[in-house]
C-alpha cells in the first residue's frame, strides 16, 4: 500500500497565529462530504468554517437551510497561503464524509485517502474523520485525531466540542499529527515507497537515501 502525502514545508505551523475557537471543513461542497452531519452534530453558537466550492446545487441549498440559527461561515474556494493560515487559526478540521449520502447514493470508494487530513495534520491542526475509506490509515484514533461513525451526527459534534474543550489535548494532539506526517506522508517518503516497490519487483535492493 503506497499512499498519498502532504508537502510540511507548505503545510506547516504558522509562529504567531493565533487559533480561534471554530471549526474547519475544507474540500467540496457535495453530498458524500456529509457536511450536513457537521453543522448538525456541534452546539448551535460553534463556529463552523467551510471552505470550498459547491459542485451540487441542491446539497447547497440544504446547507442553507441547516445552516440557520447557527454560526456557520461558507467561505468558497481557499487556495495556497489562505489555506494554510485557514488551517492553523483554526481549533479543528473535520472530514465526515459518509459511503451512502442524503439521497441514497452509495459510494464504495469514499475517501481513498483523505488528502485534507494530511494537510491539516501537518499544519498542527488536529482532526476528526469518518472511520471509512483510507482516512483510519492516516489519522491514529486518539493520537493524532479522533474517528467517529459515518453519518453519526451526535459522535461527530461529541468528538468536536471535546477538542474545542480541551486545548492541551488539541495541541498534543496537533503535534503529533504534524510528527506523523514528517515521518510518513511527505512526497518524498511516498517517492521511496514507490521505488522500493519497483525493486522489490525487480528482486534489488534499495540503498537509503
């Protein structure tokens, strides 16, 4: 298994920049995110980021509609250093996407990887993720982040206000991500990984680098 990695040196802790109390989610605005769950599942006054771009106009429009009486800010498409900074002021990045979305559509293949966590992770951010697809293989339960049910709106907002709650467990926890993604997610490592499984075809042997 060969994964996908994140840049540390573009995604990277921020000196300086204060986290505010909210909660990120960064990617597109479709179904299978199940965004939903998030703006559901926290306290009404939580302050929830999305940034991204909407690919599906009813999703869109339900996001309206559940976004009401609560404090959530859609902030379109983020790019480059305004993701960056995006990612380090904010307490959380939350992924929780779902394999069978609103409408009844199954994905079988949601969420190979989770590139988000990666970056997020490198950044010192802390993340919770849905336990499917390939996101448990990046984020370890407890350590770097915490795993909640698919579609679990409760476990969702529940796993959230806790890192609101506990700052000293939010930066360990972000700490350990950016660790983790140092040792084992740069696109280098994945390069390494890749020629080694090349040689190991090959029957040769690989010198470290």
């Amino acid at each position: 298994m060969i994964h996908g990695g994140a840049d540390p040196a573009r995604f990277r802790p921020l000196p300086g920049l204060a986290r505010m109390e909210k909660v990120l989610y960064a990617g597109r605005l479709i179904p299978y995110k199940g965004i939903h769950h998030l703006i559901e599942g926290v306290h009404p006054e939580t302050a929830v980021i999305l940034a991204g771009e909407s690919y599906h106009a009813e999703y869109r429009a339900y996001l309206d509609v559940v976004s009401q009486g609560r404090n959530v800010t859609f902030l379109g498409p983020l790019m480059g250093e305004d993701l960056v900074r995006t990612y380090n002021s904010s307490a959380v990045s939350v992924l929780p996407s779902v394999e069978t979305d609103m409408y009844g559509k199954k994905y079988p293949k949601s969420e190979i990887l989770g590139l988000v966590l990666l970056e997020a992770m490198a950044c010192e951010t802390p993340v919770v993720a849905s336990r499917i697809g390939g996101m448990m293989e990046l984020v370890v339960d407890g350590e770097t982040g915490l795993g909640v049910p698919p579609g679990d709106s409760a476990a969702l907002g529940e796993a959230v206000e806790r890192l609101l709650g506990d700052e000293k467990l939010a930066r360990e926890m972000g700490r350990a991500g950016r660790a983790r993604v140092a040792a084992n997610f740069t696109w280098a490592a994945v390069a390494r990984r890749c020629v080694a499984a090349y040689a190991g075809d090959l029957g040769e042997e690989i010198p470290d680098p």
